[in-house]
C-alpha cells in the first residue's frame, strides 16, 4: 500500500466529518476520472446522488411532460409507474436511431432559441444570493421549509423573495424564506396576491398613531420593518417593545416578513441587554392581541421584559399571570 493510499484511507474513514453526502462523492469522481474533474463534472456527480432531485423530475414526468405526451397527444401510454411509446415494435433500429437525433436537434434547437432563461424556474432566487446570506436564511428556518417543515435532508431548499424582486422586493433577510422546491413551485403557481399592493402597504401610517409618530430619538434599533423603543412605563428596567413601522393592529395580521424583521430584532434586543445588564436572567415575551387581551394601543407591538432572580416571590408559571389566580399550578 502506498503512504498516499493510507493517508486518504485514513481521511475517509477516521477524519471526514460530514454533514452531507458531497466529500465522499466528489472524491468518487475524482478517483474514478484519474484524480481531476471539472466543476461541472462535480456538480453532474453530486446531482445524480441526490434524491431530492429526482423526485423533482418525477413531478415533471408525470404533472407535465408525461401527461402531455399521454393524454393529449396520445404518443406514449402509461401503465402505473411505467411510460412506454405506443407500437414501439413496429420500429426498425435504425428508426429509433434516427427518431433519437430529431429529438437531440430539437433540444439543441430550443436551447440556441431561448438560451438559459428555460432553467430559470429551478435557480434558488431571481438573481444571485451570496452565500452567506442563503447560509443565514436556511440556518434561521433550521433548515426546514418554512412552508410544509420538511428537512432539507430529504427535499433541496431554496431561498425564495417573499415578496418578489421585480415587486420592489428587497434583499434584506426578513424578505427572504427557505422554502422546499415543492412549496416554491406552487406558491409562484398558485399564488394570486397582487404583491405592489403588498409592498406598498409596508408605507401604511396612520395620523394620531402614538407607534406611527414615535420620535427618532426614542428609537434604540431598528431594521428595514420594525424599530424598538423603551417602554414609558417599564414593567423592569430595560422593558422594550418591539413595533412594526406599518400600522397594524394585530400581531396576527403581519406579513411574514414582519415576523421575521420582529425576531430578529427580538434576538438583537435580548442580547444587547445581557451584554449590558449581567443581572438578566430571564425574559418574558408577550403580545397583547384584542382589548380582552388587555391591548390598549392598536398598533400591534411586542413586549420584551428583562427578568432577574428574586425581581418576584414567586416566578414560577410567568405569563400565565396574565389571568389573576391561574399564574401558579
């Protein structure tokens, strides 16, 4: 054995950690191509692994290009999971040699006509997102579809413009999700919102607004959707509320960029005050959703309340405290 051989060997079974497939893939077609592959060649490897894929284009097979040549043109038949050509037999094989060649010109055809825009409906965005970017998306989504919460160990994700580009859609994270390629094809497919309404009601204010009118100077951060402020009347010290900027009233009636501008700067928050204050140990989050709920300013905003050991006698049960009597159980 040589030294190479061991050290590889060693790699491969003692060192390579892996949170996918890729590492021991790529070095298949690297050791089966004498040691050099292209990027492309890579990338054709680790497609032909990957399941995800797979099932993608059994979608297409049967939803679209099976049925097609089936039911509407009557040139194949299917029989459960299996398409065959109509009278395939009467064919001579220098027929089938021939009708192959028509097929790969009208590929090449098409592809010299319309050039890569036909892949378009398979790219991760419209237009190019870093790296990173996808990275901080998925790993906010756990890695799950945001939509159906399927890992993305069993289905690709991509990062999908909640509200589109050419919609004046932004690149800042809280306009971008991880949605599965299943999600993402039928929300461009079925999805009927007009979304330049949708974006313009991101500027909706309303005049007399208390959180619609708040001074810049009241404004301890903020992000593209949402700002935080102290509250006026701190519960503890270092009480913050986190407002969408668009008049809203109900938490529930935000768009989900909003959801994810408000966590964010949710996480922000927090931190900044355990960086600042060593004696946080704790936190209640709440929303008051309705005038029984106790909601007093109808623009929806979220309650950060910094909690330390020994602010209360007895803190077990927190925001069940809500109700008089019920806190404790």
């Amino acid at each position: 054995m040589t030294k190479r051989f061991e050290e590889l060997s060693d790699f491969i079974r003692n060192q390579m950690r892996m949170a996918h497939i890729y590492q021991p893939a790529m070095l298949v077609e690297l050791l089966q191509n004498g040691g050099k592959a292209s990027v492309t060649e890579i990338a054709q490897a680790l497609l032909s692994r990957d399941v995800s894929q797979i099932e993608y284009y059994e979608q297409i097979t049967k939803n679209m290009v099976g049925r097609v040549l089936t039911k509407n043109r009557g040139i194949t038949n299917k029989d459960r999971n299996t398409y065959s050509i109509k009278e395939y037999e009467e064919l001579e094989s220098e027929e089938v040699e021939l009708l192959i060649n028509l097929c790969i010109g009208k590929i090449d055809e098409y592809v010299e006509d319309r050039g890569d825009f036909i892949w378009s409906h398979r790219k991760k965005s419209s237009g190019y997102i870093s790296g990173t970017l996808r990275y901080e998306v998925l790993k906010r989504a756990k890695f799950r579809c945001e939509l159906c919460g399927i890992s993305a160990e069993e289905k690709a994700l991509e990062v999908d413009h909640i509200v589109p580009r050419n919609s004046r859609g932004t690149d800042d994270p809280s306009n971008l999700q991880a949605l599965c390629y299943s999600c993402n094809a039928m929300k461009r497919d079925r999805d009927d919102t007009d979304f330049r309404q949708v974006a313009q009601s991101y500027d909706d204010r309303e005049d007399g607004c208390l959180f619609c009118e708040i001074p810049r100077d009241r404004i301890i951060g903020e992000n593209e959707l949402c700002y935080a402020i102290r509250d006026n009347f701190p519960v503890t010290e270092h009480h913050t509320l986190i407002i969408p900027k668009r008049h809203v009233s109900d938490f529930f009636d935000l768009y989900q960029p909003e959801r994810n501008a408000v966590h964010s700067l949710l996480d922000q928050q927090r931190t900044l005050i355990l960086e600042n204050d060593e004696t946080v140990t704790g936190f209640n989050t709440g929303i008051n959703s309705g005038i029984d709920a106790g909601q007093s300013i109808f623009h929806c905003h979220i309650h950060l309340i910094p909690r330390r050991k020994g602010d209360t006698g007895n803190p077990r049960g927190g925001v069940r405290g809500v109700i008089p009597g019920k806190q404790s159980y």
